[in-house]
C-alpha cells in the first residue's frame, strides 16, 4: 500500500541534467551529482519542475568547508515521483571572502532559513534571497562559526566585541 | 465602518510563559489581529554542530540528546543510523528491535508533551498537561530503566543499544501497553469533544499541502494537511517494514487536525510498540568490541540519514574525513524549518491564535538553535 | 454537541478528583496518623505510648517522613564510585569524557616496575560541577575500577567543591549503579539497599590465572593463523 | 445588625464609662467602624482560604497533592505568601505614571468589600439594608474595570493595555446580560433590596429562573476574570496582564481584589439565586457559607476542566448568545407574573415551570456561537496531494 522511495543514481541524474541544461554538470558519483555553481538556480527550477523529477520537498540545504573551497549540499525529495537525489556545488575557491551562489527561495520557501543558517554558520552568500541576516547568531558576531579558520577562542570574540 | 487604529508592536518573549523555551517573535498587531510576525532565534544556540567537530562518533551521542530533549531517543537513533550507513556497520538485531521499542515510546512521549502544551496555550489551567505528564513520567520511568537517565538518554550505539534491557523493563512496558489506550481515551474525553478546544482551534492557521510541502515542512504538520508522507513506510529504516501500522492523515491542516493527528499517532505508536515487543528475540545488542571499536574511522565520505522525528523530517548530514571525529555534522532540524511558514499562518489571525498555533506547530527550542 | 463535551470534560476531572495522587513528595512527605505508623511498622497505640506529641503533629497532616525515591538499578547519579585498587590509571576514562573534567596524575611506581607493574595515582579529579553524566566513561573503563554512582543529593554552594578528589572517591560510600555493569544485574543488587565496599566483587573480569593465560594465548595464535 | 450593635455599644457605655456623654454620631461611626472591621476582615480570612482552597483542589483535579507544607494540610500556605508579599521590594516602573500606579490597586479592592455590605448574612443580619441594593451591586462591581484600565495605563506596558482593554471590552459587553438577567427575579419580587428578594425566596430561584442563573453566572465569570473567561490575565498570552508591572503589596492587593471579587459574586450569585441564608435548623450564616463554598467549587472545577475563549467568542457569546436569552427570560417571566398574580398560590412554581418549558430551550441557541458540528474527517479518501502518482525516469539499480 505504501510504495517505498528511491535513490537516484547520481551518474543517471547527471546524464538527465546534462541532457537539458548544457555544461551544468561538473562531476557525478553514485551518491550525487556536482553542477556548476552558477547554474544551480536553472537546474533547481528544472528539477522541481519537470516531471519525472519534480522534486518538490526540499529536505535541506548545508554547506561544508573543505578548507580550498566550499561545497553547498541539497538535498532534494519528491513526493510525487516519490525518489530522493543529493545536489553539490563547489563554491569559493581559493577562500573567497563571501563565497556566491543563488538562491533557491524563489522555488521552494522551505529554503528561507535553512540559506539564512548556511549563511550565518558558514558564511556562503545567497542572491536574490529576500531576508539574508543572520539567524542563530546576532548581528555583528564576528566570523561564521563553522569556518575551520573560525578561531574558537571566546576572549578573541570579547576583545573584538569590546573594540566595537 | 471602520476605526481608525495605529498598529501596535509587541516582543514576546523569549521570556514568555508559553513561547515552549526562548523563542522572541516580534508581532505587529492591529487592534488584536496580527499584521506581522517576525520570528528571532538564536537564544539557545550552543554550537552543537561545531562542537562535534572536536568530538569522537560516540561522544557525539550525547550532544544529540540535548538537541530536541523531549525526543532525545529519536535524535540518537537518527544519529546512530547516520552513523551506521558512513562506517556500513551492520546493527544486532534485538539491538534494532530495541531502540525501535524506544524510539517509539519516545514519539509517545513527544506527542503527549505536545498535546498537553498545545492545551495549555489554549487556555486550560494545566490539568490535560499534568495527565499528560502522568503517562509521560511512566515512560521516563522505563528509560531510566534502560538507560540510568530519564531525558538526556545516550541510549543508543553504533551497531544497537548499550546495553540490554532489564527484566523490570519488560513488566512496566506490558502493564504501560495496557494501560495507555484507556488513558489517551481520558484524555480524548476531556479535550477532543471539548466545544471550547474545538471553536478555538477549527479553521485556524490553515495550511494546503501545496503550500506545506513547498516550505518544507514535515511531520504531523503536513500528514495533517492530507498528503500520506511518513519517512517510517516511504523510507523504512531499521525494521519498520516488518511492521504494520497506518499513517493517519486529516485534510483539514488546522491547529485542530494537527492536535488530533497526534493522539492518533500516538495509537499507531503504540501499536509498533506491541509489535516490537512480538517480533523481539534474545541475543546479543551490540556488535563486539573489536568490530565496532570506541573510536569508530569510518571511510572518507559523506551521508544524509532522515528519520521520522516527532516533529517532521529529522535529517543527519555526516562527512567524515577518515579520522575519530565527524569533519562536518549538519542536523537538519524539522523543529526550525517547520516554524517557516509561521508568519504566513499567523497573519490575520487574532493574538489568541498566536499561542495555539505555535504549541500546534510543537516546537523545541533546543532542535531550534541547537 | 451542544455543551455535552465540556460536560464530558467536567466529568473527567470530577473522577480524577478521588483518584489517587501520582506525584511523589520530596524529600519529606507530609502524613497523617496512619501513614506515621505505616512508615515506622507500629501500630497507632504503639507510637501514642511513645510519644503522644507527636501522634497530635500526625492527626493534623504535619508528621515528616524522610522519602527515599525509588529510582531504576542503572541509574546515573550526580556522584562516581572508584575503587582505586582496580584502578592501573590508564586514563580511558579521561580520554573517552567529552567534556575532558576528569585529570589523571601518575607516576610510574618504583617498586613493581619490571613486573610491569602498576602506576602510582598521584591526582584523581573529576568535576561533578561540569559534568553531563553521559557515562561514557564508565563505558570506556577496561577493568571496571570506574562506575557510576547512584546518589543525587549533592548540591553544594561552591563549584570546588563539586569536584570529587582522589580522597574523596576512596572514602565515600560506594554505590555503584549497574550502567555498563551487568555483574551487578545478574546478582539482583540494588544499589539503594546494599553497597559494594569490596573491589573484588565490583569487577566482571576475575584475575586470570596462569594456564588460563597460556591457553588465551594459544587459542588467539590459531584463531589468527 | 446595625441597630444590635449600636444598642451593645450604648449599653456598654453606659456601664462602663459614666462621666464622658457621647454624642450619637460618634456612636453611629463606631458602629459603623465594627461592622466593617469584622466584614473586611471575614472576607480577608475568606481569600486566605479560598487561596489555599483553591490550590488544594486543583492539585486535587490535577492529581497532585497541593499546598501541604505550612500548617494541618497547608491552610497557612497563603499567610505564609502574604507575609512574603508584604515585605517584597516595591518596583515602580520609571515611565509609569506614579499617582495612579499606586491607587489602581486600591481602586480594585475597595469596591469589592462595598457590596459586602449589602449581603445579607442572615435573616437580619447585614449591614444596611438600601432600597436599590441590587443596583448597588451592579453599579460598584463596574468600577474594577477602570482599576485595571488605570493600572494598565500608568504602567505604561503595551502588553498591560492589551490586557486593559479586553477588561473593558468584556466589562461593558458582560454587564447588560448580567444586568437584565435580574429584572426577572425583580418582575417577581416587585422589589429591588436583597433583603425583599431573600425573604421571598421560599424556592431558590435558580429553579425557578434557570435561564437568569445560567446567564448571571457566565456573566459574574467574564466580570471577576475567570476561565473560561480570563482573557484579561490569560497567562498563556499576556503573561501577567495588567498587573505585568506590579510588585510587592500592590501586585498582592490585586490578587487580593480578584479573589474578594470571586468570592463576591459566589455570595451574590448564592444570595440572588439559592436563596442566601435561607435554610433549615441551622442559622442563616451557615447555610449561605456552604452555599457560598458550593458555588466557589463549581467556579474552582471549570477553572480545572475547560480552557479559555478567545476574544470574539467572548464578545459574541455575550452579545449574540446572552443577550438574546436574557430578553427571552425577560419576557416569558413578565408574561407569567401578568399571569399569576402576586398572593396566588404555588405563584413560583407556575412561574418555574413556564421558565423551564418556554426560556430554557432558548440555551441551546447560545451554541450557536460555537462552531460544534462533529469534527467531520470522513472525507479521508479525498487525495489531497498524489503522493507516489508518477515514477521516476530512472531509478538507481539495486545490486
């Protein structure tokens, strides 16, 4: 009675993106598929939209910092195809001060604070989002926490808080 | 005819006796209709994601059980599988069946909080909450007797639970089967029929599965806007394809569906519980300790392992870089994004809403900032 | 409906009104005459010859009774038991704690030490004051001279003197819960009536003699080869 | 009680201190001056109780135990609190407006011990006996809304004045239905004192006007700001309300004020509708006292078992529900008093039973208000999102 869900292959996603939206796909394993961070916007809208995707539940967005560059994780379900994908980018390299990607709050709205959190934590700037503040930390805080240059040294904080 | 009025700008919280912890919203009212509602979080934000990175795979255990600590089973059992899949250990069977028969006491657990909490913010002067908290305690009791605590669990292991369960824990858990369903029945009696519960909370803060499912939001909030989504059938981990319960849905997607979609999960709960204690056999509930080492390495790679929370999608990303402590972990928290629509739901609704709907939407603080 | 449901509501706490009470008091409960004489097993006429005062106290509800709340065998309490004679300091527990309070200072002893033998424990702290009890500690002891304690009456007004010396482990009374140490369960202890004063019976892991070695030894060479 | 009183006063003075004359004015103030010493402090004693009281049976409700720790069963517990309360720091906000901060609360406590006066306690025993008492009562129970409004506003709290204004909104929807309530009972009695109407109660009126009692009683609910009416102080809301920014006595004379003012509207509810002191064998104080604790446990059981109404329920249920049965309850009743005339017999009986069979009805009306059609979820079978409708274009193989 309830069907089960699958994993895509990351390769076979690959292939289907690469087949629309040429040059999107940087690299793809079995788990997930690399696009292009500056098209990550017209493969998102695609994959929501085409059927035989439409992943229309985001299930969340992170980011990781692999010290030479960031890589901003999706990872998409869809209810109606009932199948689940992971989407990687590759942001920032070479440490950027403010990595850049778009946002994808245009497409689904679950991605508001989850962009606001990967901001706040890890410092990755996302476009066109409408509301981009921090979200667990105040304003002002120096640094994104989950950085592995983030110094954790609380008096380091309370100087530069103080000096402000 | 219409007054001429000015809007008035309130902070509730975070020190507010119904904001379920240290939530701040900052609400812009209209006489008493709500105008505007902006959530700030952040208050008990400690950092658990940074904090693992310095921490081995075990030790992290104990951060998931102050994430969400009404639902500390299910943060490590969504941990724990994490875990599992990165390092592909294989878990012991009776170690499975048991942190399933937690897992699911824990749900119970969640919801009746839930459920009591929600009828608090109504208005109730804490006698639903105080039986709720009567079957709650006999729960905790039964954790104690698993695991020495009541909330802060640390229960499960890579590979099961730490340890088996006592012979008292049997007997408790026998008489609490039998004796939960008469006591949901009392609590249904004072509350499901209850005129005032009802014209409180029928057609608030609705939401479409459309509009639910494109916020991303999980868990009782969306099975109660009609879409049959349940990670425990869609995406069965553990043994939860061995057993049979139903998922129940409501199409209305009020305050009132999602209160009593709770107590019917609760039920459903209930019934794996059963279930599990059925299919559960002897044998040993962890793997030796020379295949699951203290200091687990798992592989170079990542992994995202979703549960069915109580709150929604309770989703864990692990990358691992080969070494004893996580190199990134991410808590997809259902509790933080099932709170993005909270400003589209409360908009025009009265400041008696505001409370109702939040305790429906059942939060916890800690899962929030983490 | 009609207001039948709030009817049915009042109705439900009008019954719970005579059921009994499910919260327990603490530390003291307030009894009456018959609970006085149930908690110390005399009979009402025994106590009034006793002391009449206080059966006057007991008819109006004020008699104190001490309440020790029954808490599970495993249960993690806000101390540590530590037989130190068990103890060959090699700081698993330390390196296991996440939070890093528990300081080991050795020396290497001077008397044993071509036998190998055991360390000199000069420091043994832990620091109850950051502790989260997760246990993992106890978990992490190879030879079972760590264990949880059960007792959780241990508030105290400063933060040093939460922090439980070397001293102060070998002293105290020692009841150690049964997390991680199944010896206990098997033998039906309760640590709320008995105490393990003797180090040999807190271990699960007797001394192995000399054969028993030699033949551990030949059985791990053949499984290998 | 008056005159009694008086004469003990004058006789004991005559007896004891011959040589100084009094004048009677003197005598009439020291009269006066017993009297309410003994009232306020009955009604004082009273909220102690009713504190604890209610404490106790909630915690009962709740299966908890309760206040057990100061005094046989913890009846000391609310001395205990109010001598606490008496020596805590008095905080008064800097933006708050100092004068009336400090007279608000006294404003709510004063007009609460006024109706005592008017109570009857026994057959004769009372205060003073005014023409108009029940008016009296209607119009001093009113000057509590403009303590919380003072209270709100010179606190200078905007959560205070949300708190304020629901107070007035419900005070001034709730008094016309409490207001017209009664005229039934004065159509009968043809008189407006307390005393007229306790004497002519050989029939508690709640039987006899069951319409009336229902609506005086929500009524005197929503007026002392009790569940399911609390939304003055709904603590799940407002925090505190209008008493955010108290502290100290003041903060206790307030909850001093609302428990009298529980306690005010038990004894005129018991006094109005069960026949106050009325009652076999034992004296009249007797009888109202259990009637007047029959009353508080009902209030104290609703507080247990039900949660609150929201604004405009409260608003509408006043409005559309008890109005509405109020001027029904007016007219069958003025209808039967043209019908039996006063010095008929079993005049109250015929008057009862055409209540019950023509006003009664009219209470299911207030439900109305209520949306309580069944919580309908038969329509399970409506797909509202096609969960796993299509499959995948490709699907990841399974080794």
């Amino acid at each position: 009675m309830y069907k089960i869900m699958n994993e895509w292959n990351g390769k076979t996603l690959g292939k289907e993106i690469n087949n629309q939206i040429a040059d999107s796909v940087v690299d793809s394993d079995n788990d997930s598929v690399f696009i292009d961070s500056q098209k990550i916007y017209e493969v998102m809208k695609f994959l929501k939209e085409t059927s035989g995707f439409s992943f229309d539940l985001l299930s969340s967005i992170t980011a990781v910092d692999y010290i030479d560059h960031f890589e901003v994780v999706y990872h998409l379900k869809s209810l109606i195809t009932l199948s689940k994908a992971t989407i990687k980018t590759k942001v920032g390299f070479g440490r950027q001060n403010q990595p850049e990607i778009d946002s994808v709050y245009s497409l689904w709205k679950g991605a508001d604070f989850q962009e606001r959190e990967a901001f706040d934590l890890m410092g990755i700037h996302f476009n066109n989002h409408p509301n981009l503040k921090r979200i667990l930390l105040w304003d002002g805080f120096p640094g994104h926490p989950l950085r592995k240059d983030f110094v954790t040294n609380s008096q380091s904080i309370i100087e530069e808080e103080n000096e402000n | 005819m219409s007054i001429k009025s000015e809007p008035i700008t309130i902070n509730l919280g975070p020190q507010h006796p119904s904001t379920h912890g240290v939530f701040r919203m900052r609400v812009t009212f209209d006489g008493e209709t709500i105008i505007d509602v902006e959530p700030i979080f952040g208050y008990l934000h400690r950092g658990s994601e940074k904090l693992a990175e310095e921490r081995t795979y075990t030790q992290v255990v104990t951060l998931t059980d102050r994430m969400d600590y009404v639902s500390s089973m299910l943060n490590n059992q969504g941990y724990i599988l994490a875990v599992e899949k990165l390092s592909s250990i294989q878990p012991e069977t009776r170690g499975v069946w048991l942190r399933m028969i937690a897992s699911e006491l824990q749900r119970i657990a969640s919801h009746l909080v839930a459920v009591g909490f929600l009828i608090q913010d109504l208005g109730a002067w804490g006698t639903p909450l105080t039986y709720a908290m009567r079957e709650r305690e006999k729960i905790l009791q039964m954790f104690e007797m698993l695991c020495g605590a009541r909330i802060t669990n640390s229960y499960l292991r890579p590979g099961g639970v730490f340890m088996d369960a006592p012979e008292q824990f049997w007997n408790n858990l026998t008489s609490f089967i039998e004796e939960f369903p008469s006591a949901i029945d009392e609590l249904e009696k004072l509350l499901t029929s209850n005129e005032i519960i009802f014209s409180r909370t029928k057609d608030v803060a609705v939401l479409t599965p459309e509009q639910a499912i494109n916020a991303s939001i999980t868990g009782p909030i969306l099975r109660s806007t009609g879409v049959q989504w349940d990670l425990r059938k869609n995406d069965p981990y553990d043994f939860y394809d061995k057993v049979e319960f139903d998922i129940p849905t409501h199409n209305a997607g009020d305050n009132y569906s999602r209160y009593l979609l709770r107590v019917q999960e609760m039920r459903e709960s209930l019934k794996i519980v059963k279930q599990c204690v059925d299919f559960i056999e002897p044998g040993p509930v962890r793997p030796h300790h020379d295949e699951v080492p203290f200091l687990l390495r798992p592989p170079k790679g990542d992994c995202y392992v979703a549960i069915e929370g109580s709150k929604g999608e309770l989703g864990f990303y692990l990358v691992s870089d080969g070494s004893i402590s996580p190199y990134r972990w991410h808590v997809r928290s259902s509790s933080l994004i099932n709170l993005t629509l909270l400003r589209d739901m409360l908009i025009g609704t009265l400041f008696g809403d505001l409370f109702v709907t939040f305790g429906g939407i059942d939060i916890n603080m800690g899962e929030v900032d983490r | 409906m009609l207001g039948f449901g709030l009817i049915k509501g009042l109705s439900v706490t009008f019954r719970n009104l005579f059921s009994p009470v499910f919260t327990i008091q603490y530390p003291d409960k307030r009894v009456g005459v018959f609970g006085l004489a149930k908690s110390k097993n005399k009979s009402v006429l025994a106590l009034f010859k006793e002391n009449p005062k206080q059966i006057l106290i007991a008819a109006l509800g004020m008699a104190k009774v001490k309440v020790k709340i029954e808490q599970s065998p495993r249960f993690r309490g806000n101390e540590f038991v530590w037989y130190d004679d068990r103890c060959t300091a090699c700081a698993s527990c330390a390196k296991y704690c996440p939070l890093g309070i528990i300081e080991i200072v050795t020396h290497a002893s001077e008397e044993n030490l071509q036998a190998g033998g055991n360390y000199e424990i000069d420091k043994f702290d832990i620091d109850t004051g950051r502790c989260m009890f997760c246990g993992l500690c106890v978990e992490a002891c190879p030879y079972d001279a760590l264990h949880m304690g059960t007792d959780f009456e241990k508030g105290n007004y400063l933060r040093s003197e939460l922090v439980l010396d070397k001293e102060t482990l070998i002293s105290q009374v020692k009841n150690p819960s049964s997390w991680f140490r199944p010896q206990f369960e098997e033998n039906e202890y309760d640590p709320w009536t008995s105490e393990v004063s003797d180090s040999k019976e807190a271990g699960r892991h007797e001394k192995p003699n000399d054969e028993k070695i030699k033949q551990d030894w030949v059985n791990k060479r053949k499984f290998n080869g | 009680m008056f005159e009694f009183i008086y004469n003990i006063l004058d006789f004991s003075i005559d007896l004891f201190i011959k040589d100084i004359k009094f004048e009677n004015y003197i005598l009439t103030a020291l009269t006066g001056i017993i009297i309410a010493f003994a009232i306020i402090n009955g009604v004082l004693g009273g909220v102690l109780a009713l504190i604890w009281g209610e404490r106790r049976l909630l915690g009962r409700f709740q299966q908890r135990t309760g206040p057990n720790r100061w005094g046989p069963q913890g009846i000391l517990t609310s001395t205990a609190d109010a001598i606490k309360v008496m020596f805590k720091e008095d905080i008064v906000p800097e933006e708050a407006d100092k004068y009336i901060f400090n007279v608000a609360p006294l404003l709510l406590v004063i007009p609460v011990f006024i109706i005592f006066s008017v109570i009857p306690f026994g057959i004769s025993l009372y205060a003073v006996d005014i023409n108009v008492s029940v008016l009296f009562i209607l119009a001093v129970t009113s000057i509590s809304g403009l303590s919380i409004i003072c209270a709100a506003w010179a606190s200078a709290n905007r959560i205070a004045i949300f708190s304020a204004l629901r107070s007035v909104a419900m005070l001034i929807s709730y008094e016309i239905p409490v207001g017209l309530s009664l005229v039934g009972i004065l159509l009968i009695c043809e008189s407006m004192s307390v005393m007229d109407i306790v004497i002519y109660q050989k029939i508690p009126f709640i039987l006899i006007q069951p319409v009336a009692a229902m609506v005086f009683f929500l009524g005197s609910l929503a007026e002392i700001n009790r569940t399911p009416f609390d939304l003055t102080e709904a603590e799940s809301e407002l925090a505190a309300g209008y008493q955010n920014d108290y502290s100290g006595m003041k903060w206790g004379l307030f909850y001093l004020g609302e428990f009298a003012a529980a306690i005010a509207a038990a004894t005129v509810f018991s006094t109005l509708f069960l026949g106050g002191p009325n009652g076999p064998i034992l004296p009249g104080i007797f009888w109202l006292t259990v009637k007047v604790i029959a009353v508080l446990f009902v209030i104290i059981w609703i507080r247990a078992s039900w949660p609150r109404f929201r604004i405009d329920q409260v608003l509408n249920l006043a409005w559309k529900g008890l109005f509405e049965l109020t001027l029904v309850n007016i007219i069958v009743t003025s209808i039967a008093v043209i019908i039996w005339t006063d010095g008929e017999a079993n005049r109250l009986i015929y008057i009862g039973l055409a209540n019950w069979i023509f006003a009664f009805p009219f209470v299911f009306l207030i439900f109305k208000m209520l949306k309580t059609k069944n919580y309908d979820s038969d329509n399970k079978k409506l797909i509202r999102y096609p969960v796993g409708s299509e499959t995948p274009k490709f699907h990841k193989e399974k080794n």
